[in-house]
C-alpha cells in the first residue's frame, strides 16, 4: 500500500511539473504574441504634438490620442439646458422623421437578410456538418462556399451588389444576407455535429432516406440552437444595416455618412441613441420569444 502511494505521489508531482512547464510555455508564447501584435499595431508608437504654448514634443501615441477621444465625444453632446429642455431635445432630434423612415428600412433590411440568411444556412448546415454530411465532396464544397460567404464583410459585399443591382436597399439585403447565410451556416453545423446519432440511425434502420433522417432525427435536436443562434443574428444584422448604408445600401447608414461629411457631431449622437435603443428593444423581445418557446419563466 505504501509503495502504491509513494507511486502515485510521484506520478501526481511530475504531472503537476509538466502542467506547470506547458501553461508557462503557453504564457510565454501568448505574451511574446500580444507583443509583436502591438508592434505592428503601432501601440508602442511615439508621435508628435502640439501644446498649448505652440511647442512640439513627442508622446505615447495612446497618451496623445485619448484626449482627442474625448474632444470627440464632447462634439457629440448637444448643449442642453434645463430651461430649454424640450426645445433642446427637439432640436436634437430635429430630423425624426426622415430617421424614424429608415431606421424602419433598417430593420426591415434586417429581417429580410436574416430570413434569406437561415433559409441558406439552415439548409447548407446539414451537408456542412462531418458526421451529417452524405459524401466528401458535399461537406468539402458546402464548407467552402459558407467560408466564402462569411469571410468577404458584408460591407464589401454591400459595394459589389451596388455596383450590381444600383443604390438602395436591395444591395444592403443580398449583401447582409449572404454573410448571415456563411455565418449561420457554420454556426448551425457546429450544432448538427453535437447531436445524438442514435434516433438518425432509427429513421435509417427504418427505411428513411438521407432526408428523413435529418427531418425527424436532426432538426428536432437542433431547434433550440437554431432558435438562439438566428436572434442573435438578426440583432447583429440590425446594427450591420445602420452601417451598410455608408455605402449606398439603404438604411440609416446614409444618415451616418452625412452626419460624418459634415461634421454634424450632434446628428452623430442622436443616430447612436436611436440605433442603441432599437437594438435594446430588439434583445428584449428576442430573449422574450426565446424563454417562451423553450419552456423557461418570465425575463429578468
């Protein structure tokens, strides 16, 4: 009994020498990465500015940059008084009308590239899947395709379907779309590779095709991620929308480019608050729907 512990100790010491050794090498490899990363980020850059006696001196570029960030962000506060409080705001928000028209193209772009995009990644994500996929051809071009879609911004994208289809919001759908399709792809088979193959081998054993297996012995499994996964993606598009139209793809993004070329920093606010509350109100009701369909109590 003795010699079986004195084994074992020696066994858990030199595991714990090795665990040891492998997560300060691991550390060492991490922190010389974040090092040459930061390097060529020009994190460790030294610039030049200007003072307030008009002199030069030079300065961390982070230490000289973080003011400008909240010189920024000043510009951005409209000046409110409590005398003129509802004046101000009004003046804020002068331009409601034509935001509140599209910021309604926004979320209908939204909702028309989230519906294009599960419609492709839910059907591309059972041949992208390895333990679901019918043959190796299948999974390797289902895979690739996704990859491509996902891989190029929406905001390129956007660019190519403009120069396509024209300005509008047609563009912002297609381009949105088909990165939401890349990403729920991978997203949806991820989850198709965690199921149990069991009830697909009973449709199988059965006399189900391919097909049948994967309606009654897949998708039941996968509901759930699905669902969470394409909420979580339709509030990402919403935001993606407000942006794309930078571009001429419909959208609040156009909004944004004014605001940007003629340094309305006020504007530039006021289309972040609309934009943070739509996506709130967007997260509650998804998380809503979600807790419901899956059986959970009322949100917190």
């Amino acid at each position: 009994m003795t010699t079986a512990i004195l084994a074992f100790e020696r066994d858990y010491a030199a595991q714990r020498r090795r665990a040891r050794l492998t997560f300060a090498a691991v550390a060492l490899v991490l922190v010389v990465l974040v090092l040459l990363t930061a390097e060529a980020s020009n994190f460790f850059k030294i610039t030049q500015v200007t003072q307030a006696d008009g002199t030069r001196a030079e300065r961390w570029v982070i230490g000289a940059g973080l003011p400008r960030l909240g010189e920024y962000l000043a510009k951005t506060i409209p000046d409110l008084h409590w005398s003129t409080l509802p004046d101000d705001i009004a003046l804020w928000f002068g331009r409601w009308q034509i935001w509140a028209k599209l910021l309604l193209e926004t979320v209908l772009i939204a909702f028309m590239a989230t519906v294009f995009g599960v419609i492709g990644g839910f059907a591309l994500s059972f041949a992208a899947a390895r333990n679901l996929a019918p043959n190796g051809w299948v999974l390797w071009l289902s895979r690739r395709y996704l990859e491509i879609a996902r891989t190029v911004p929406d905001l390129v994208w956007a660019l190519i379907f403009v120069f396509c289809f024209g300005v509008g919001p047609m563009a912002g759908v297609m381009a949105v779309g088909l990165h939401t399709m890349g990403a729920l792809g991978k997203l949806y088979s991820e989850a198709n590779e965690n199921i149990d193959m069991r009830p697909l081998d009973g449709v199988k054993a059965s006399g189900g095709s391919w097909f049948d297996q994967m309606r009654y012995g897949a998708v039941p499994q996968v509901l759930p991620n699905i669902l969470s996964y394409t909420l979580l993606r339709f509030e990402i598009n919403v935001r993606s929308s407000s942006i794309i139209g930078y571009v001429g793809a419909g959208g609040l993004g156009q909004e944004l480019r004014t605001a940007m070329s003629f340094q309305e920093y006020t504007n530039l606010s006021a289309l972040f608050i609309i934009i943070l509350v739509t996506v709130i109100v967007i997260d509650r009701a998804s998380e809503a729907l979600r807790h419901r369909v899956i059986g959970l109590g009322a949100t917190a």
